[in-house]
C-alpha cells in the first residue's frame, strides 16, 4: 500500500487525514472489535493511525480480512468513526475483491440487481473446493426459481469503475 | 391504514422470499399498502470500498421514489441502513418492518394462537441497530412481541452481537466461530430479521429453529400452520 493508496481511502471514505488526529488512543474500538472474538488481537485505532502517519498497510492484515462490518467499533468510539467504511476503502484500494464481490458487482452492472443463481455459478467452483456443498440441505429452503430481472437505470451501471482517482481535483 | 413505498431489495426476490412475503402479507394484515418503487435497483449491500459510489447506487433508488412516496418500507437491515446513509437531510422516512409494530396496534392483531411455554431468541444482528443514527427506533420490539402473544425471550446481551454473516462466502471458519459464540450463549428459536443472519444461523445452528419474526407473527394470527 502506497501514498496513492492512501489518497484512495480517504477518498472513498470522505474522511480527511486529519479526522483522523481526534482519536485518543482510548482503544474502545479494539475492547468491542468482533474481529477479536475470533481470537485474532486486533486493535481497529493502529489501523487508522497507520492511515495518519501514512505508513503501509498489509493485505493480510487480519481486520483487513476478517473485518465483518458490525460497526460495534463505530458505536462505542466518542468520534463514532465508521471504521468498516475505511477498512472497506482499504480493500478497495488493494485490489482485494474476491470472486464472490467480484460476481456481485458485475450482477449489478448487468441487471441493476443482485441474481443469486448468476453468483453461485460465477462462484461455483469456490463452494465446490470450499466445502460448502455439506450445507445444502440446510440451504434447501432458498431455493426457488426466478429469472432476472432487468432494471432501468439512472446513471450508466459502471460510471465510477472508469475514474481514475488521480485524475480528480483533491483539495 | 398507511400507504407505504415499498423496496424489498435482492435477496427478498431470492433467498429471502419468504421474509419478503411475510412483510406483505403482515402490512396487509394491518391494513397497510405497499407498492413496490418501479424499477427499483440494488443498494450495493457491503460490497463497495467507495462511499461515493455506494449511495450513489442506493440514492438511484430515493430518485425513483421521489414523488411517489415519502415513506418508504424497507425489510433487509443491509439496504435499510444504504437507503438511510443515501438520505442524510431525512427527505424520506425509510422504516424497516419493525418500526411499523408497536405493542398498541400489536394488541389489535386478531390472535388466533400463543407462544406459551416456547423459548425465544430475539435476534438483531448488526445493521438494525448500527450505526447508532441509522438504528430502528424502537430496539425491543422484537421482545414485545414474543412476550405480547406469551413466549419466552431469552438471550438479552447477544441480541445485537455479530454472527460474521458477511464472511459466510469469504472466510467461512470466523463466521461459524462468531454464530456459534451466539447461538451457545442462548436457547430457543431463534427469531431474525435480516436475510444474512437468517443464513448464517441457519447454516449453523444445531437443533434449533431459525425463523424470521414475521413468521411468528403470521403463526399468531393463525396464518402459518407451524412454526
Ligand atoms: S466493524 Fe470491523 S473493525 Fe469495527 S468492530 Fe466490527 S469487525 Fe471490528
Ligand atoms: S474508539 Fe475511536 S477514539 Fe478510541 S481508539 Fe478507537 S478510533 Fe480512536
């Protein structure tokens, strides 16, 4: 992760550095984090002042990987910041989309919506390897047939996939 | 009597149809109409790095509603909180199912059934109730309502802990090791409202009921044969 890597972030969050220099260190954060029920010791507050500093952030990062979005963080830091939100940024700005995410979006662009069985065939394979099959019968009543559904849209589906961020004026 | 915008939103066309007809049929049963927002598009759930991108796709939604509603309902916690997060100055009321319940009109439900000596497990998740300004008003009606109609609640701290439902298709291990943290930690059916939840004990659970609160609410009634 690079200096326009971090740029990236605090664009796609519409955070600014210096939101960033209000965090007391209290690590509230990192006593609710989810991430940490899974015995894994991260502490979300390192993340944002990596961010701060401007220093590298890994993809293996275990909040990076493991964050699941339950803004427990946000709801107990005095700032509420929306740490998923820049987590998510940082995904982003990795390249980190897996497959999964991947068939999602591209659901999105064709029909405007998200067609389950278009998903599971893009990702077929990855619940064939990742031993998913033994849930089915518990899946069983998800099932139903139902053909896409094509929507209109407002703005062209992939607008922003094209901007370049470097491009736009920052100020 | 309400007239409502409706947006059930991806999942309810698939996965969690019967949530999607359960709301419908619930909101007919209390004299309430729905119409669907025409043309309705999906509200990007959690799969966008880029803020800006993400309530550009969900506002696309309150732009197609505008004119036609200002109330619009909105079952799925991910979509409810995109909606919200689209619609910073408040122009639209977005409601989630629940916050159409209250223990007066609850009274006025025509109870065929009762949920005595059964034990229940509210269950909230996340996204119903954070981000703290994007929260259902009204954060035990889920509770009410079993002990309304005479069930059992249990499970009170785990209410609105994370069961990883959004690793499901990534990193399977840490959502069966944060459902199960919930599901060992309470007793009953357990009782949800949103579709990721719905999946993640579903997929988990050992034993145990998993079921969506409209279904109990339609078994009450005597609409659905069990529960
Ligand atoms: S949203 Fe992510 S960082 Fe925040 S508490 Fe949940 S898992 Fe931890
Ligand atoms: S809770 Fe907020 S202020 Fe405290 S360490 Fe975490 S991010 Fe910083």
């Amino acid at each position: 992760m690079n200096k326009r890597d971090h740029e990236i972030v605090f664009k796609h969050t519409g955070y600014r550095r210096e939101d960033f220099s209000v965090c007391l260190g209290c690590k509230i954060c990192a006593s609710v984090c989810t991430v940490n029920d899974l015995t894994l010791n991260v502490n979300p507050q390192e993340l944002l002042m990596k961010l701060f500093v401007g220093e590298k952030i890994e993809e293996d990062h275990p909040l990076v990987r493991y964050c699941t979005s339950c803004y427990r963080c946000t709801a107990a830091c005095p700032w509420q910041i929306r740490i998923p939100e820049v987590v998510r940024a940082v995904k982003e700005s990795l390249g980190m989309e897996s497959r999964f995410e991947k068939a999602f979006k591209r659901s999105l662009d064709i029909w405007g919506r998200v067609y389950e069985p278009f998903v599971v065939a893009m990702t077929a394979l990855d619940l064939l390897k990742g031993g998913y099959i033994k849930y089915m019968p518990k899946w069983m009543g998800y099932a139903g047939f139902h053909l896409p559904h094509k929507v209109k849209r407002l703005k062209p589906s992939n607008a922003s996939k094209g901007s370049n961020p470097s491009e736009e004026g920052r100020s | 009597m309400m007239e409502y915008g409706y947006y059930p939103g991806c999942s309810l066309t698939g996965s969690a149809k019967r949530l999607d007809q359960g709301v419908r049929q619930l909101c007919k049963k209390l004299g309430h109409s729905l119409t669907e927002i025409p043309d309705w598009n999906c509200c990007g759930a959690l799969e966008y790095g880029d803020r800006n991108e993400l309530v550009s796709i969900s506002g696309e939604n309150l732009e197609k509603a505008r004119g036609m509603c200002k109330e619009i309902v909105v079952p799925c916690p991910a979509c409810y909180k995109n909606l919200k997060d689209a619609d910073p100055d408040r122009s639209f009321n977005i409601l989630s199912p629940l916050e159409l319940l209250s223990t007066g009109n609850l009274s006025q439900i025509e109870q065929k059934r009762d949920l005595k000596g059964q034990v229940f497990f509210p269950y909230y998740g996340c996204l119903l109730m954070r981000p703290e300004e994007n929260s259902i008003k009204n954060r035990n009606i889920m509770e009410d309502v079993i002990s309304v109609f005479g069930g059992d609640v249990d499970g009170e701290k785990m209410k609105d802990r994370c069961c990883g439902g959004n690793q499901l298709f990534l990193n399977k291990w840490a959502t069966e090791k944060l459902s199960t943290l919930i599901l060992g930690k309470t007793k009953g059916t357990v009782v949800v409202f949103c579709p990721f939840c719905h999946m993640a004990m579903q997929t988990f659970a050992v034993g145990r009921k998993v079921i969506y609160l409209t279904d109990l609410l339609l078994y009450v009634m005597g609409e659905n044969k069990s529960l």
